[in-house]
C-alpha cells in the first residue's frame, strides 16, 4: 500500500489541505503502508516563494513522517514529456492553437469548465505556439470511490479533449499527476473532493498508457461560514503548527472519527497514537456542511 500527499506550493497548509495529508497518512500508517509527499510545483506562474518550503515544515511540526524523499514535479518535465510522446506515437493526441476567446465563443459550459468542441481536431495547419490535446470517447468511465460510492462520467458530453500541455510549454495537472502517481506506484490516492470530477480524466490516461488505476477515496471538503470551499482562492486561514493538538482534533472529528471529547488537550504524541489506532475510512462521511 503506497499513499501520498500532493499539496500545490501556492500559499501555506490550510485546513483542506490538512484534511487530505492526515486522511492519506491515517490510512497508510493503518495499513502499515508507505506515504508519500510530492510537491506539485508545476505551475510556476501561481507558486508563491518559500510556499514549498513552508508547508513540509508545517508537515514536519505537526508530526507527520513521510518516507523517502519529497518529490518535485518541476524536476521530472522528461516523465511527462514520454508520457506524452507516447500518446503521441499512438494517435491519440492533437496540436490546438485555439486562443480562450475563440473557445469561449464556440463552447458550450461542462461540469468543469468549457467542454472543447474539437475545433483543431481535424485542422491541417496549427500555428505555434500549440496545446497538446488527447482525444476522448463517450464510453462511460466509472469506478468505485471508497467515501463518495459509483461515479460515472462522459468524457465527451461532460468535458471534450483536453488539455495535456499547454501553450505556454506547461505539462498539465491531468498529465503529471497521473505519470507521477503511476511512477510512484501508489495504490490508493486520498484527497479532497474537488478533485472527484478529475478523476474520470486520470483514469482515461491511466487506461490510454496501460497503467494501473489505484483506488481513490475522496473526502468531504471543509468550507467557511460563507459556504465556500476552503482554499487559497477564499482565504481560507493558515494552520498554525502552535496549535497541532487543537487543528489535529478538529480533522479527525471533521473526518467523522469517534475522538475523545477533549482529545484537543492531548499532548500531540498522543493524538497521533489514538488516530493510528482508531482510524477508520468507513466512517468518512461523503459531504459535510458544517463551516470550520
Ligand atoms: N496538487 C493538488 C492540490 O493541491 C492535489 C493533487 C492530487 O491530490 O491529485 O490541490
């Protein structure tokens, strides 16, 4: 069993993201496993400096152990370019020079986003500079999510093709994360669950370059008194390694864990014994409204 946390460098630890590292680690360290952390540093233009740095500290005082080395995906661009090769070499990718205004006018709005219309699909002359795109179908891709149950999704009706390399020679998320987690062998992959709808996307790339599909569980996402998700985009409020013991609790309460009342007021060390002994994924509810 190989787990992972894959946090973006674009701001500090926040309670999301807290959410996803101890949920993944609760369930490595269970599962007498290994956990993995990778920093997703890919999109240099969003990273803010020293963010990296940062969030392992934060890890590292709240008393999360990972195994190995972190990863950096900006030091493994000769992966994903192979990856991309390959698909390449298999007809399953084209060139796109379409600019964001000629697919606003063109597209109709997806769950996630513009759903391309294909426009380059079948165009001879593309200009540079050009995104890579990788075709999809309309055959359903389903899998069986431990916290959310059965997901389905069309790729063709609910996304279009999409992006592996941008313009800008960017690899993307959809791309990297999936060369990475295959790399890397994870088995299981714990996060949140804005990423449930990206999950379809990763397993058609994992199915396209005969990769394995591990298991995925995704979990509730924390939002803020307004309702919003909890993310660098809403301000969501940095964790403070001061207060592990309080932050710690709060999680795996959030997580649906049966805490002790006052676990809070355990000493840090001893949170981490109750939570290695007690977690449980089945107790993960699928949503949670309840603001933090
Ligand atoms: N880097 C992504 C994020 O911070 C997570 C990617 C993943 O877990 O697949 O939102």
């Amino acid at each position: 069993m190989i787990g992972r946390f894959a946090p973006s460098p674009t701001g500090p630890l926040h309670f999301g993201s807290l959410l996803a590292a101890l949920a993944s680690y609760c369930e490595a360290k269970t599962q007498g496993g290994t956990w993995l952390v990778r920093m997703e540093d890919l999109d240099k233009p969003r990273e803010i400096t020293g963010a990296a740095d940062h969030i392992l500290r934060t890890l590292e005082a709240f008393g999360f152990e990972w195994d190995g080395e972190v990863v950096y995906q900006s030091e493994r661009s000769a992966l994903y370019q192979d990856a991309l090769s390959q698909l390449k070499a298999n007809s399953l990718i084209y060139d796109c020079d379409c600019s964001r205004k000629e697919i606003a006018d063109s597209a109709q709005h997806g769950i996630d986003g513009l759903i391309y219309p294909g426009t380059c699909k079948y165009k001879a002359n593309v200009k540079a500079p050009y995104a890579s795109r990788v075709m999809v179908h309309s055959n359903p891709i389903a899998f069986i999510d431990v916290i959310q149950g059965a997901i389905q999704q069309n790729l063709a009706q609910d996304i279009g093709d999409y992006v592996l390399k941008r313009a800008d020679g960017l690899y993307a998320y959809q791309l990297a994360v999936v060369v990475d987690d295959f790399e890397q062998r994870i088995s299981h992959i714990i996060r949140g669950a804005d990423l449930l709808d990206s999950t379809p996307r990763q397993i058609y790339l994992q199915q396209l370059l005969n990769y394995p599909t591990p298991q995925y569980a995704h979990i509730p996402l924390a939002s803020n008194a307004r309702g919003e998700k909890l993310s660098k985009q809403t301000l969501a409020p940095a964790i403070d390694a001061s207060q592990a013991s309080m932050w710690l609790s709060q999680a795996l309460k959030f997580l649906g864990q049966q805490a002790p009342k006052d676990l809070e007021e355990y000493p840090i060390s001893n949170i981490w014994q109750w939570a290695k002994q007690h977690w449980d994924i089945q107790k993960v509810a699928p949503h949670r409204n309840h603001p933090v």
